[in-house]
C-alpha cells in the first residue's frame, strides 16, 4: 500500500512525464474548459479505475465514483444529492451524450448488498454503506432463487443487476428522459472483470453482459 512520500514521488513522475508530454493538452483544457462528451459512472474501489480501462486523456470523461457504481432515482427531497448533482451538471450543462454505468467483478458493495452484512448497523459503523446498498434489495431474492445466496456466481448475478438497476434509477431522471427521446444522449451498461481485464457490454434488448470486441 502506498504511503504519502510515495505518492509525491508518483506526483513527481507524473509532472516530469505525463504531464510534460501532455502540456498542450492542459494548457488547452486551463484556457477552454472541460468539453468531455462521455460520463462513466464507476464503483470507488481502488482495482477499477475507468480512465486506465478505457485509455483515456485528461479531458476525456467525466467520472463519478461511489460504492457499487450505483445511481439512487430522482428524488427532490432536501438533501445532499451528490450523483444526482454530477449527472445534472454532466448532461445539463456539459451536454455529455454517452453514460456509461460500469460494474465491475468482486465488487464489496455488491457482496455485502447479497449476504446483508451490514443489516442492522449505525451510521459511521457501516450504517451508511448499508442504506446505501438497500438500492439493491429489490434484487437480492431473484438472485439468490436462481445462483444460490453466496459464491462467485451468485455474486457476478448481483454485480450485472447493480449495473441495470443504475441504469433503471437514470431513467427516472427528467433530464435524461428528455435526451433519451430526443436522440441526444445514450445510456450504456458495462462491467469489467477483474480476475482477466475483459470488458463486457449490457445488451439490453437481452439482459445479457457479451464481452465486448
């Protein structure tokens, strides 16, 4: 596990290289802005990164991260709505045309969403992750009828469902609605396994997950 000093020395690389090599790029980006046409949302955990999956630049695509890759609906509740603040400005105002919601393999929100580890918790003591995952309880039982409660297969089920109920949850949303129908934005399911590094692409007129070419 990295320390801070080794993260400077990264930094250091970093600035002297990738940077250096990419400097018209960011003086470009400084001076103009973002203008990315893609969104990916992406689970947090530190194995999936999407800008090294899809061997991207700075500037390229604007990514959310959080537990599971997963979007809540919408809601206008009070509150701190923060996917829901990075989609609105993603496709309101950077007027992005492709999201992509990626699932990955051996995802820890996934499991604990079907054994519910975490039932019953406090806040601060996994009561937030929790509440969280519940987003996912609408498929819990369908897939422990069909792949069993635990076990990898049972676990890849949950994992695709937690890609589709995004998906589902995006829809819901005004804005996306409104680009959807007129041709303006397109959604994309996908999941990345991390035990060979293949990507696979949501069919959704199947619900089948096909590597992708």
């Amino acid at each position: 596990m990295p320390e801070f000093a080794e993260l400077l020395e990264g930094y250091r690389r970093f600035r002297s290289h990738a940077y250096a090599d990419q400097r018209e790029r960011y003086d470009r980006l400084a001076s103009h802005g973002q203008s990315p046409k893609l969104m990916v949302i992406a689970c947090s955990d530190s194995r999936v990164d999407p800008a090294q999956v899809f061997d991207v630049d700075p500037g390229q695509v604007f990514v959310v991260r959080n537990v599971a890759a997963l979007v809540p609906p919408f809601e206008t509740t009070p509150g701190l709505h923060g996917v829901s603040a990075a989609l609105e400005f993603a496709v309101q105002v950077l007027k992005v045309r492709q999201i992509v919601v990626m699932g990955h393999g051996m995802c820890g929100g996934c499991k604990a969403a079907l054994t519910q580890e975490l039932h019953g918790t406090q806040p601060g003591e996994g009561g937030f992750i929790a509440n969280w995952i519940s987003m996912l309880d609408g498929r819990r039982d369908a897939v422990i009828a069909k792949h069993g409660a635990t076990g990898r297969e049972a676990e890849r089920a949950m994992e695709y469902e937690g890609v589709k109920v995004s998906l589902e949850n995006l829809r819901t949303f005004p804005c996306v609605q409104a680009g959807e129908a007129d041709g303006s934005l397109v959604l994309r399911g996908a999941f990345f396994a991390i035990v060979d590094g293949v990507l696979h692409l949501l069919d959704e007129q199947t619900g089948e997950f096909l590597p992708a070419d």
